[in-house]
C-alpha cells in the first residue's frame, strides 16, 4: 500500500527518463490491456446477467405456483370451489385466482394458433397461486387436495425451475471465473513484457546501480511505465467493451426469459472497476519482475 | 576507508587473486598496475561491492562487505564515486543529465551553477547537451569522471582511466584526479601505464600497487 502511494505521489522528472523509451513492449502492454479488459468486460456482463437471471427464476418463481384440475365437465366446478377452499386455509398462500378461458387461450396460443376453440376442448382448469415469502409446505397442500379435490394437481414448478436456477449459477460462476483467468493472463503477458524490458535494459540498470540508485527507485521507473500503459490499455478496452455490449440486440424482444446479457442501470458502473484492477495488476507483476531481475545485478 | 584481510577472489575456477591484505587510508593516493587480465578491474569491483570476495575479510566504511543489504551497497556507492572502464553511460539522456544522475536517483536536482562549474572543470561545457554516443574517448572519460565526483564521494575509483586518451589528454585527466587528491579525496587509479605513474609521482606521493602471481604486491618507492 504504501508503495502504491509514493508511486503516485512522487514526482515525474528523470525517474521517469532514466528507462529509454521502449516501442514494442509498451505497445503490447497497451494491446494486452486492451484486449483484456474487453474481454472482461464479457465476462462481467455474463456474471452479471446469469446471476440477475438465476435470482428472477428463483424468486419470481418460487413465490408462484399452478394448481391443475381435470375432472369430468360436470363436476369442474365444484372441485374449483374446493380447490379454492382448501387454498383459504393454506397457510403460506398470498393470493389465488382461477385463470380466464382467454387467459388459457393467450397460453395456448403460440402451440395452437389463435383459433383455438377453447370451448370445445376439455381444458383443466388452472389456478394460479401466489405464495407468501415464507412459502406452502407443498407435501400438505397435496395430501389435503388429493382429500378434499382428488382432480387437482399442485405444482410448485421446482421441477423445472432447479436445474434452470443451476444452470444460470453455474454459468455466472463460470464467468467470474472468467473474470479471474482474464487477469491471470493479463499479468502473466505483462510479466513477460516487464521481463523483455527490463533484459533489453540491463546496461540501464548496471549504471543505475553504479552510481548509487536504490532498487526501488528503478523498480519505480519501469513499474510507472508499465502501469501507465495497463491504465491506458485498458480503460480503451474498457469502453470498446461497453460499447459492444450497449449495442447488442435486446433480448426483450424474445421475451423476459432470456435477460439481455448487458447491464442494466447502475450495473454500468461495474466495468469501471476493470482500469483500476488492471493497473494493479500491471503494477504488481512489474514490480515483481523488477526486483527478481535486480537481486541479479549488484 | 577501504580494508582487505587476505581477500581471495574468483570468478568459479581457480582463484584469480589471492591472499590480499591492504589498507587504504583517507587521503591517500595509490596506483594499481599489473598486465591486462591480471586482475585490476576485478580488484576495483572488490572496493565497491559489485564483487564479493570469495574469502577473507574486506570493509568499507568500517562496514563488512557481506553484511551490506542492496539499499546499504547503494548508499557506499553514493560516498565511492567510480569511473568504469566503459563509463556505462545511458545513452539516452544528454552528458549533463548523465553528470548528474547521482544526484537525480536520490530524487535531488544539481544545482545548475555547480554543474556547470563541474563540465567547466572537465572541458565540457559545451558538450552539455549532447548524447554519450556523440562524444570522443577522451571526452566520454572525463564525463564519468565528472559523474564520479558528482556527490562529493570520499574515495574515487578510476579503471584505465585514460585508456584511449593521448598523452596531452591523459596528463590532463591525471591532473583534474591529482587536484581531487589535493581536495582530501582518496583516488585510486588502475592502469597499466607506467609513463603515467612516473608524470603523477612528479606531482604527489603516490603507492603503486602491482598484482603479480595472483596477489597484490606494494611495489618499491621507484619503477
Ligand atoms: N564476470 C567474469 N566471469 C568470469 N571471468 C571473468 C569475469 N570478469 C573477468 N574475468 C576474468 O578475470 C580475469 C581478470 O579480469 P580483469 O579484472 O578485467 O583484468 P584487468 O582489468 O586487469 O585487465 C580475466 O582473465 C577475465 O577473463
Ligand atoms: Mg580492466
């Protein structure tokens, strides 16, 4: 930390000038910044949006569930007034409510076309639940229905929304593990960089040593280089990235299912983060090479 | 100011010096002559710890060379001032800024007075502003030697120091070292030049050290 602090703090005059400059490894440190905190910025969107994804399936869903009852025509009615009924006096039931044949129509529709004759078909009914945050204790539900509506059927829809939910936390997982071999990468190419500048330099460095300078003072004047251009770099890519993903296709249009992957609101905020930890990493992995390439030379 | 108790050095084979024992006093003005590869560069590596001995005892400062740590070997270069057998210049910055790049790594300015009075000592004033490359022979050594005495050091180290000077040249470096020597400062001058030697005992009582069979041998009052 402290490191960090002088290295801002001090001045630049010739620490600075006393390293040569030097084209081709300043200009791969830009690109590996650049193209890393893209790509980061990708792997940032994918945690963020698989992770919004998992929480709106986990939590929209979880608190809805459907009630199906099929029974003879005659005796729908009836079994819908039990079903309801029983649902009064289920304790973790917010709301209930018993889907409109043009409710059923607008579900039906996109596997039967729109003229569908729903009065003609058998249909279940369907009854919507909405539970409370505290949730039913759907083996109960089931033992009372079967008792009192042996046509219903409870559905809490964990069948299908489990391995969503696992797949969504997987991916973000994935990504933010994305994320961190991103970095890896990126401080091991600018290791390597540091590493070619620094050999390139080795004269630099044995007169530095001559006349008196401290490890730290020329440690300091390749890691500012280097660190400027991890800056730089990557906040260009940074931006390219945020762009990228400001234009790609929404995804509403596919319907709700499928959250755009992108930020939303003040999660744009969050790509921000990526110039600071790439200079931090660019900081760290020069300094580290420096001073390993300095025990060499007395 | 610089002590050696049967110092030993080599470079992984053999020893290439050997059982070498020497006092160096403030103040004083020594010579080290011996035929090239005998060892005179390695000796000087020696007294400003860019070597370490393989045996024996050697101190600067009253401080033993082993126990130094890198920021204490950085801090003894600032108090040795080193004109290398290449001056190790950095090629890109301009005679002055390499002039005063003792001062510059410990986050100090020259003052622009001095400098200029140092380049003016050295003849190279109007070189100032031009690259090492740029630069004579001749020109690029009195630069390091102007680097040398930058900090005001207590003790000079110059490697053939007039190497590829001639003669009118190489007296008048041996006289800016003899004026530094007059100033208090302890110089040390490895060259095989004996012509050298005898111009400079004309001007001040010099020791001549000669590295012989591997050791170092005070040579007798005359050549
Ligand atoms: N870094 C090194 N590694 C191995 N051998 C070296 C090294 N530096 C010098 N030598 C050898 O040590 C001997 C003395 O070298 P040096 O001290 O430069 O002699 P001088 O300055 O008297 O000409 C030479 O034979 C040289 O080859
Ligand atoms: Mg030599």
């Amino acid at each position: 930390m402290r490191a960090v602090l002088t290295f801002f703090s001090s001045e630049r005059s010739t620490a600075d000038r006393v390293v040569p400059p030097t084209g081709f490894t300043a200009r791969l440190t830009l690109f590996t910044a650049a193209a890393m905190a893209f790509l980061a910025v990708f792997a940032l969107a994918l945690s963020l949006a698989t992770g919004r994804l998992a929480e709106r399936w986990s939590d929209s869903l979880a608190r809805s569930a459907t009630i199906r009852i099929s029974a003879a025509p005659d005796q729908m009615d009836a079994q819908v007034a039990a079903v309801l009924e029983v649902l009064k006096t289920t304790p973790g039931v917010a709301s209930s409510r018993v889907m409109s044949d043009d409710e059923m129509k607008g579900l039906l529709k996109p596997w039967f076309g729109p003229d569908l004759p729903v009065d003609a078909l058998p249909l279940p009914k369907l009854i919507a639940v909405t539970e409370t945050s505290a949730g039913v204790d759907a083996d109960g539900l089931r033992l009372r229905l079967q008792a009192e509506a042996p046509g219903a059927i409870f559905d809490d829809h964990t069948r299908w929304r489990r391995p969503l939910v696992a797949a969504a936390e997987r991916i973000r997982m994935l990504g933010l593990m994305s994320l961190l071999l991103i970095f890896g990468a990126m401080a091991g190419m600018i290791t390597l960089a540091a590493q070619a500048a620094l050999a390139a330099n080795g004269q630099v460095i044995a007169a530095l040593r001559l006349v008196g300078a401290r490890d730290a003072f020329i440690a300091r004047a390749f890691v500012r280089r280097f660190t400027t251009r991890g800056l730089i770099g990557a906040t260009a890519g940074m931006v390219l990235g945020m762009i990228a993903v400001a234009f790609l296709p929404s995804a509403d249009a596919a319907g709700a299912f499928l959250t755009g992957l992108g930020f939303s609101g003040a999660a744009w905020l969050w790509p921000l983060i990526i110039p600071p930890i790439a200079a931090m990493v660019a900081f760290g992995s020069t300094r580290f090479a420096a001073l390993r390439m300095l025990r060499r030379i007395r | 100011m610089i002590e050696l108790q049967h110092v030993a050095m080599s470079y992984g084979g053999g020893d290439l010096l050997r059982d070498m024992s020497l006092q160096v006093a403030p103040g004083s003005f020594h010579f080290l002559t011996g035929p090239s590869g005998a060892g005179k560069t390695t000796f000087l590596k020696l007294c400003y710890a860019e070597l370490l001995p393989s045996a024996g005892h050697l101190s600067l400062f009253g401080q033993d060379v082993r126990q130094m740590g890198r920021d204490e070997i950085a801090r003894i270069r600032q108090r040795i001032g080193v004109v290398h057998q290449d001056c190790q210049f950095l090629d890109h910055l301009s005679l002055e800024e390499n002039v005063a790049l003792p001062l510059s790594v410990n986050r100090r300015t020259a003052d622009p007075g001095e400098l200029r009075e140092l380049l003016a000592w050295v003849g190279l004033k109007r070189q100032a502003q031009s690259l090492p490359p740029q630069l004579s022979g001749g020109e690029r050594q009195r630069a390091a030697l102007a680097r040398a005495v930058m900090m005001s050091p207590d003790v000079i180290l110059a490697d053939e120091p007039t190497g590829n000077l001639d003669w009118e040249m190489s007296l008048r470096l041996l006289s800016l070292l003899v004026e530094l020597n007059r100033m208090g400062k302890t110089v040390m001058i490895a060259t095989h030049d004996l012509n050298l030697i005898r111009q400079a005992k004309a001007q001040v009582s010099a020791r001549v050290l000669r590295i012989a069979n591997r050791q170092l041998h005070l040579a007798g009052a005359d050549l």
